[in-house]
C-alpha cells in the first residue's frame, strides 16, 4: 500500500503543475501570413496566450507559453481543423485532455484562419472545477491570458463577425485530480 500512497502524492503535486515556462516571448508566430504552429515541450500544456494585431499585416499575431503538465507515458494527436473560414469556434478537447498545441492556417483570400488543436491526455487523471472566462478581448486589441493557478487549459470558443471583422476569444480551464490505480 506505501506505493499507493507514494503514486496518489506524486500525482497531486502533479495535479498542482508546475511553474509556467518564462512567459511568451512575442515571437508573434503568425507575422509570416501563411500559417503558424505552436507546440509545448513534451508533458507540457499551454499555459499563457498572447495576441495583438500586427500593424504589418493587419491580422492578429500569435505567442504562446506552457508549463509542465504530465509525466510519463502521455497520448497526444492533432485534431482535424475545427472551424471553416468566417466561421466561430467551440472547441474542447477530449475528456482528460489538455491543449499542448495549437495550429492555424490562412485561407487565400480570406483575412481569416482555420484552427487545429493539438490535446495530450493522461488516462490516470480526470478533470473537475472546469470553467470558461468571460470573452477576454474586444475585436483587435492586444491581450495576455494566463491559465489560472491550479488549473489548464482545455478548450476555446472564438466568437467571429465577419461583416464587421471581429474576432473575441473565450477559453476552457479545469483543475487535474488523479484517479486511484486499483487491480482487479
């Protein structure tokens, strides 16, 4: 029973997360018009979103920051594109999974983008106390979100008007509680 304990500790730290990496850098991953790929290192979530619009190209720029998340054997895959051009987002990945990942590509002619979401699960976790912020920017102002303490980041609703070019973004976080290992 002592390495029960020692496994239910472990993955109540783990549950805790570690600290967030240094924060987003602005490399602003999307300046290059074409298209941009985010992925945290191995274990990690994304932890902080960072965004502004781009004076040069008129389309909002992208950076992203993770903190450690989960350790041993994890699964991870990418979505398919959750959203056509000009359309919203409701998206959250599966259930016990996190966002480690995010991908966008540019549609010519479109100003706008198609979204892929890269979820990383754990089967001995699940999730609890999940919630979504308000909308966290109006249409093209700069904004950083920082995932609460505790807590990571599973989902994301962008809310779009094309008819008045505005894009505000909402996301999805819950706490990670381990589950107990019993044999049958």
């Amino acid at each position: 029973m002592p390495g029960l304990k020692i496994h239910l500790l472990f993955c109540v730290l783990l549950a805790r997360g570690g600290s967030p990496t240094e924060g987003p850098e602005k490399r602003w991953l999307v300046d290059n018009m074409k298209s941009m790929r985010y992925v945290c290192p191995r274990g990690g979530s994304v932890s902080v979103i960072t965004s502004q619009l781009s004076n040069k190209t008129k389309e909002r720029v992208w950076d992203f920051a993770c903190k450690a998340s989960f350790r041993g054997f994890i699964n991870c895959s990418w979505t398919d594109y959750v959203n056509s051009v000009d359309e919203s987002i409701n998206f959250s990945c599966p259930p016990e999974s996190l966002i480690s990942g995010v991908e966008n590509l540019r549609v010519p002619p479109h100003k706008d983008r198609r979204w892929k979401f890269y979820c990383c699960e754990k089967w001995s976790v699940c999730y609890t106390k999940c919630n979504w912020t308000q909308y966290i920017n109006e249409s093209n102002e700069y904004f950083s979100w920082q995932v609460p303490e505790g807590f990571y980041l599973v989902g994301a609703i962008r809310y779009h008007d094309n008819v008045v070019n505005k894009r505000r973004w909402q996301y999805r976080y819950c706490a990670m509680f381990p589950v107990a290992l019993t044999d049958y």
